[in-house]
C-alpha cells in the first residue's frame, strides 16, 4: 500500500510516517523505481504498536529498543521486563504527582489565609517563611542525614 492509504489507515500524518521511517523504527518499506514507498500490511501494525506505545509512555528510543525487525519474533522477557519497568516508572511518577500536589494543596491553603489587613507582598513572605520551617523530614531524606 502507499503511504496516504497507510496514513488514513493508522490516522498517523505521513510527515510522521516518514519520520518514523528516518529514525529506524519503520522499517517495512520498499521503494519502487519511481521512488514510491510501498508498505506491507505488517507496517500498519507497527505503527499502531508504535502509536500505542508512545500513548503508553514509551520513548521512541524505548520502543526502538522493543520492537523487532519481524513481528514474528518478540523477545518474551525483554517485553516483559521493559513493560514491569513502565509500571514501576509510572507508579513512581504518580507518587512524586501527589507529593506535589499535597504541596501545592498547602501552599494555596496559606496563601488563602491572607489576613485581610495584610498585602500581597507580605503573605508571600509569611508563607515562604513558614514553608521553610514545616518543610517535612522523613526518615531516610537527604535532610535527616
């Protein structure tokens, strides 16, 4: 098939099919002698897996590293270790989110308690300098140590 019809097939615009071609990571391409791309059905496949995969968090650099040249011949563990270690990434992101959520929860806190008789500049010292005090030290941090 040609590249359009892949494009309307994936919903990928062909600048990024091409790219993905340049990079490596679409390799089931043939040029006739016109100089014409022409895909297999195989590339609709990769370009979905590669589509998913970024949706999912993967590099493409990650993904290069995961997909194999034939379809037929996936490296079992090397999916499964690489898919345990996106979950471990992911989880430790979410857990670094609510940290920084938690924070910003209490900064809004502090700065919505502006006393009325206060100005803007002034709250902003208050809350920094109580920010620097209640900065919490857990067991383990840098700062405990």
């Amino acid at each position: 098939m040609k590249i359009g019809e892949l494009s309307k097939k994936t919903g990928l615009a062909t600048s990024k099919i091409r790219f993905y071609e340049d990079i490596g990571l679409l390799k089931l391409v043939n040029r006739s002698a016109n100089g014409y791309r022409t895909y297999p059905p195989e590339a609709e496949t990769v370009l979905n897996l590669i589509s998913n995969g970024q949706k999912a968090g993967f590099s493409l650099d990650e993904l290069s590293k995961l997909l194999p040249s034939d379809l037929g011949d996936w490296h079992h563990d090397d999916l499964l270790t690489a898919l345990r270690q996106k979950l471990d990434d992911i989880e430790a992101m979410q857990k670094k989110l609510a940290e920084n959520k938690r924070q910003l929860k209490n900064i809004l806190v502090e700065i919505e308690a502006k006393p009325n008789d206060m100005a803007c500049a002034e709250n902003a010292k208050r809350v920094i300098s109580q920010l620097g005090l209640s900065k919490e030290v857990s067991p383990g941090s840098k700062a405990s140590k």
